[in-house]
C-alpha cells in the first residue's frame, strides 16, 4: 500500500512583539518582494496608525478605510484605481479589516500579510471570511491564508476589554467543537483529522490554563498567549479544510441568534462561549469551573448577559441545528424541543 502525502500550507512568518509597526517592511520583505507597493486594508478605528504605517515603511503605498465588512465592500475596493497598482494586501486593524483583507487578496491573486490590533476571533490567520451578503447577514466564505502574521504588542495592549473577552470566548469554544468532532467521528463515522484535533485542543487549554491561573486578561503576557492561541486556531481549521476544528454547537446556537436576532448581536465571542456553556451541560459535563472564571473576567454565563429574554434565548437554541444542517453536533444527536431547550437555559 501506497503512502499518502499531504501538503499544508502555514503563514510563512508569525512575529509577536513590541515595536514591530515602525520595523514592518524589513520584516516583511524578508520573505519576498512582493510588498513594495501594498494596498493597505483598515478600519475607522485604526486608520491613524494605518497612517504612521504608510509614513514609517511605505510612503508611495494607499490605504482604504473600509465602511463594513460586506460583499458589496469587498467589490467596490476590487474597483478602486489604486489597487491596480498595488502588488499585495496588508489588512491592518480589527477583525472585519482581516477579513475583508483576505477576501480581497484572495479574489485578486495577491498576497497578503495580517495585522491585528485586537484579539477578538480566530479569523486573524485562518483561511475563512466572514462577510455580510446583501441582506445583512453573515457568511463564511474560504479564503487564502495570509503569508505572515505581524502582532505588535503595543497595539494589542490598546484593544478594547470587550474585544480581549470576545477572543478568549472564541478561543475557549474550541473545547466544545473537539467534543462535537469527536462525537461525529463515533457516531456517523466522520473524519477527524488528528492532527488539526490537537492543535485545536492545545491552543485552547493553552489559554484556559492561564484563565485558572488567574492571570489579568489584559497583561501582556496572557495577550501574547492568547493571540497565538488565535493563530494556531486558525492554522488547524486550514489543516482539517474545515471550521470543524474550532466550530460546533456553540458556533451554531451563535449563528442563530444572528440570524434571529441580528439586532440583538453581540461579540461573535461572547455568543459562542454561552453557547459553549450550553453545549457542555448538554454533555453533562461539569461547568462550574468555567462559569467562575467567566464571571470573574465577564463573559456571559445566562442568557440574560447577551442582552436575550428567554423566549429569545429558547428560540435561538432550538433554531441553532438548522443553521448548519450538514454538520452533527451534540444539538442535531439530541433534537432538543423548545421546552427542552427552555429547561436547559433556565438550568445553567
């Protein structure tokens, strides 16, 4: 029997560090010179040191200031004169920026490198989007993954506390869609690539570890952790070809209070690290750990913390199996009804 051989493709540069802006194009174009006129990606919040980025490394480079993360955006920045003559995409600020980034680069067959500014999902270097199609409503779209990564610490120590609680729910949610990979590979007889599994787990308990420690969410040391957490998330869904990795119930009873309750959206993080409490009291796991230390840095342990009434709550986890209908989760093995998914809130 022959050897199987696979190829996986990896940023080919990740630099963590304080003072990395003013240093960018050294160490980016010590991996290829494709950055000598970039088309840099932003966001309102960030377009300031967007500015000091093109003042310091590239003067001659342009920068767009997106409006959202849509579709429509996406193809309007297709059309602007400037990017024809750039020769690659920086996407630079939070994770709407990356995002629209990597779309953007992808569709154009450039390359691309991230700069996040805020640790707030694990899109930072994974290959997916996340976009809004022209009704408003969030889409999962594959992209290229970035060539490098480049994290400056003194930007990351400005991010907003809710954008730090949003990746860490992000990153903790890992734990939940392990269990429902896991679940589908007994079940249903699902791949499980054991590799993006470990990656996956280790990231996340990686992050937990430091939780139970007690340690400051916005120290520099639990910063640096959890963005890498982030990062190799990212890098173990482009291993597995699929969200599975890092998306299970907890993602899907998020998508469905987007889609019920877009209104009522909040951080895509705080929505799955509830979902995540969800799903492991499905299991019959135990949750108290994890409820203290999200009381104790402010993630959602009710649905009441997500700003939801529990007729809201109730129809958003009866809904969350339907917004996935191809993936098995402990949800779609259970088939809760709405009082059963009414009983399970009222018990967290």
């Amino acid at each position: 029997m022959g050897l199987e051989n696979r190829t996986v493709t990896v940023p080919l540069f990740l630099k963590v560090g304080s003072g990395l802006l003013q240093k960018a194009r050294s160490i980016v174009t010590d991996y290829g010179d494709d950055f000598v006129r970039p088309f840099i990606i932003t966001d309102r919040r960030n377009a300031h040191h967007a500015e000091e980025l093109l003042r310091n490394s590239w003067p001659d480079a342009k920068a767009h200031v997106i409006a959202n993360n849509s579709l429509a955006e996406c193809n309007a920045i297709t059309g602007i004169s400037n990017l024809a003559e750039s020769d690659s995409i920086i996407g630079f600020g939070g994770g709407r920026a990356l995002d629209v980034g990597k779309y953007v680069a992808t569709t154009q067959s450039l390359r691309y490198v991230s700069i996040p500014t805020v640790p707030s999902h694990d899109g930072l270097a994974s290959p997916v989007s996340v976009l809004r199609d022209e009704t408003g409503r969030s889409k999962s779209v594959g992209v290229h993954m970035p060539i490098g990564v480049l994290v400056d610490m003194e930007l990351l120590r400005q991010a907003p506390r809710e954008s730090i609680l949003a990746g860490t729910g992000d990153m903790i949610s890992n734990l939940s869609a392990i269990e429902d990979w896991r679940l589908a590979e007994k079940d249903i007889g699902e791949r499980v690539d054991d590799y993006a599994l470990l990656i996956s787990s280790q990231s996340a308990q990686m992050v937990l570890r430091h939780l139970e420690k007690g340690l400051a969410i916005d120290s520099e040391t639990y910063l640096e952790v959890l963005v890498e957490g982030l990062i190799l998330s990212g890098i173990a869904m482009n291993i597995a070809g699929t969200s599975r990795p890092a998306s299970g119930a907890e993602h899907e009873f998020s998508h469905a209070i987007d889609a019920l309750f877009p209104q009522k959206a909040k951080y895509h993080g705080y929505q799955v690290a509830l979902g995540t409490l969800i799903a492991q009291r499905l299991r019959e796991k135990d949750i108290g750990k994890l409820k203290e230390i999200f009381v104790r840095i402010g993630l959602p342990v009710g649905y009441e913390d997500l700003g939801l009434d529990l007729q809201e709550a109730t129809a958003a986890l009866f809904h969350a199996p339907m917004t996935r209908p191809e993936r098995y989760s402990i949800l779609k093995k259970r088939a809760l009804t709405e009082p059963e998914c009414e009983r399970l809130l009222r018990a967290l």
